[in-house]
C-alpha cells in the first residue's frame, strides 16, 4: 500500500480494539487467541475480587461518613478502585491487545484539598471506572460460563474415539457413539471442528470485552478533545522551534558561505588581467566554499525530509541511518506495507535523533532499531548498550521528539537507567 495522506482521519486510540485473523490457519497461528482463551476465567476472578472489594467498602465507607472518619475511607475507596481499573487497562493491553489511555483529568498543583476532593470526585473517568468494575464480575462469569460449556462439549467429541478404544467414558457424562473406534471417528471430527469454533468464540468474546472496556474505562468525548487540543498546541510549537532551527542553520552556515564565494568570485574578477595567479587561488577557494555550501544545503533538506525515505520507505531509510553511525547498528523493520507519510516520517526522525543522542553522550559500542506494527500502532524502538541517564528535558531533542510523535497522537517514551541500557519508544497509532 502506498503511503497515506498525512491528515487522513485515525481513530481514537480507546477504538483500536483488534478483530482477530482471518482464516482457520490464522486463527491457530495468532498468539492472541491463545492470550484470549485463558481471559475469563481471569476476568470473572478479577470481577469477584473487585465486586466484594467494593461492596464491603463503599457501604462502610457512606455509612461513617456522618463521622470523620467516613470521608478519609471513602477517598481511599475511590484511590483503590482506580488503582484497579489502572491495572485492568494493562491486563486488557497484554492479554487482548487493547489500548486504552488513561483518561484522568490532571492533578490541580494548588487549592489545597478541597480542589483536590473536588478533582477526585468530579472526574467523570472514577465514575466510569467503579461502573466497569461492578459489572465485570457478571459479565465475567457470563464469558465463563461460555466458555466452559463449549470446550466442555469439544472435550465430550473429540475423547470418543480414544473412549471407544477404552471401553469406558473418560470426561462427564456417557459415550455417544455407538460400535468402535471407527464409528467415533465422525463425533470427533465433529469436536475438533467445534474447537476451532470454540477459538472462534473466544476472539469474539475478547472483542466484545475489549470494546466494552474501551468505552467505560477510555477518554470520554471531553478527554479525548483536550489531549487533541494540547496535541495540536505541542505540534505548532513543534514546526515553529523547526521553522527557527532551518532559519538558524541557513543564516550561519550556507548563508555564510555562499557570501564568502561571492566575495572571493568579486575579488577573482578584479586580479584576473593584473594577478591571474592570485585570480586562479581565489577561484580554487570558491569552488571549495560552494561544495561545502551545497553540503551543508544537502544536510539540511536531509534533516527537514530525506529524499530516500520518499522513494525507498523506512527500512532503506533507516538502514541508510545505521550504516552512518559510529557503532554497530542492527536494523529490523517488521512491517510490509507502507505506513501513511506522517508515520513514517515521525518514526524516521525517531530513530535519526536517538541514535544521534547515542553518539554524543551515551558511549554505547552498539545498538539495535526495531520497527512492528501492532493493533493498530507502529511501534519503533531503540536500544544501546550505553551508560544511560537520557531523559527527555524541556527543550532537548527527546522532548521535540515527543512533540513530533504528539502532532499525530502518538506517544513517546524513555527508559534510561544509570548504567544503561537507554529504550527509546515510540507508538504511533496508524490506520493501512
């Protein structure tokens, strides 16, 4: 696929809820399906956990409030329920592959606590959370419920044969084929197509879950808005601080030289009859001074968007990176189809100014560069094995990155310990 239009519509992040594979062979061959099967039962033990949770602490918690002691209970309540439906966002993440930001409005930095009671019980997202946690108890065990009847009746099909050849029933309940093993042999084709339909279930099970989770516990309309609005605010910031980089480098570099040849032509042009040999020195000078001014120029549109990104794609781009660092980069680009331009572009940049940053400050002797696509998202990420301590400060490069990834909703993130290794990444949502 050709690369996208950079202001093609994308979906919010909490929409991105993935359908599965299509075709049996996809099917059995996607990790997620087997994420998938094991999720409610962990689902309906989660639900049970948080139902009791809050069932016990919430009338507790009303019935003192009429005592002091009923509002600090309460609040602790409510710090424990979002607590879980914090950690039910990274479990749906890891067992189903959804992607649901966290949508709590921030923290007020002053107003004492009364500002900070009025945040904590007028953000509509500790309403929401509460909500999805009372009803994923039974929601829970109506996926389980389902879930154990139809692998319980693929286990009743598929046993026959080996029943058959027993003599005896092996699960609950009594043979169902009449004669020999022979006889079996189409029950237990009959299981082994229900288990295939039984996987079929459990994706669409997570789908629903994931879809459900995604509207109680994602950004509500208002949410979503202002992290659009901040996005587009740090992505004019963005294109202004670059608009004023390509300003700077014109005026100190080419500029500079580009004047200097015109001076040193001027002057040639005055000792050509009198001094041609100074005239030829001074012309070996500007032929010089116009290669590093077309270097220079070179480098600079190379920095606002290079030329072999648009013609050959990331993986040549990225590779063309690598093989000018200092150290040994290993390159892994794991998508086929061409992301949208302003992806691509924002994953390129990512990987130019980290291993840039690496270069200068980390001492790393190697690196990697890992591209893959994933629910909906390019992931890009760089690794070294340098001394660490990179963080993103207000006005580095790190931060320009964050902007950049911003402009497109996407999000940017750095793990760089004392000692290293430094882990650059970046999610950048994409739609093909």
């Amino acid at each position: 696929m050709t690369a996208g239009a950079p202001g093609a519509a994308r979906r919010p992040l909490r929409e991105r809820v993935p359908l599965g594979p299509r075709g049996p062979l996809g099917l059995l061959a996607d990790p997620a399906t087997w994420r998938a099967v094991p999720y409610p039962l962990l689902s309906a033990a989660f639900g049970l956990t948080w139902f009791v949770i809050i069932a016990v602490a919430v009338p507790a918690s009303l019935t003192m409030v009429v005592i002091w002691v009923g509002l600090p209970l309460l609040v602790l309540t409510i710090l424990v329920w979002r607590g879980g439906a914090m950690l039910e966002r990274r479990l749906l993440r890891l067992a189903l592959g959804v992607v649901i930001p966290d949508p709590y409005r921030p923290r007020p930095a002053g107003g004492g606590l009364s500002a900070h009671l009025g945040w904590l019980f007028g953000d509509p997202a500790t309403w929401k959370d509460l909500g999805y946690l009372l009803l994923l108890f039974p929601l829970g065990l109506v996926e389980l419920v389902v879930s154990i009847a139809l692998w319980s009746c693929s286990a009743v099909l598929v046993a026959q044969p080996i029943e058959a050849l027993l003599g005896r029933p092996m699960v609950i309940g009594r043979r169902l084929a009449t004669g020999g093993v022979v006889e079996s042999l189409p029950w237990a084709l009959g299981g082994l197509l229900l288990v295939l339909v039984t996987l079929y279930a459990a994706r669409g099970i997570a789908w629903l879950h994931g879809t459900l989770a995604a509207a109680l516990l994602g950004p509500g309309d208002e949410a979503k808005v202002s992290h659009l609005r901040a996005s587009r605010a740090r992505g004019v910031d963005a294109a202004e601080a670059e608009r004023r980089r390509i300003e700077r480098d014109l005026h100190d570099g080419a500029q500079q030289r580009l004047l200097a040849v015109a001076m040193e032509l001027g002057r040639a042009q005055a000792k050509l009859d009198s001094h041609p040999e100074e005239a030829r020195a001074l012309l070996a000078q500007a032929h010089q001074g116009t290669k590093a001014a077309i270097s220079e120029l070179r480098d600079l549109a190379r920095g606002i968007h290079p030329a072999i990104l648009t013609d050959r794609g990331l993986d040549a781009a990225l590779s063309s990176l690598a093989a000018r660092a200092p150290v040994r980069v290993e390159v892994s680009v794991e998508i086929t189809d061409r992301p949208p331009a302003a992806v691509e572009s924002t994953a390129y940049f990512v990987v130019a100014e980290s291993l840039t940053n690496m270069a200068k400050h980390s001492k790393a002797t190697e690196a990697s560069v890992r591209v893959t696509r994933e629910a909906g998202r390019v992931l890009v990420e760089v690794r070294d094995n340098g001394q660490g301590g990179a963080w993103a400060r207000p006005g580095g490069g790190l931060a320009g990155l964050a902007d950049r990834a911003a402009t497109i909703d996407g999000t940017l993130t750095v793990r760089s310990p004392p000692g290293g290794p430094t882990v650059v990444r970046a999610e950048l949502p994409c739609t093909w």
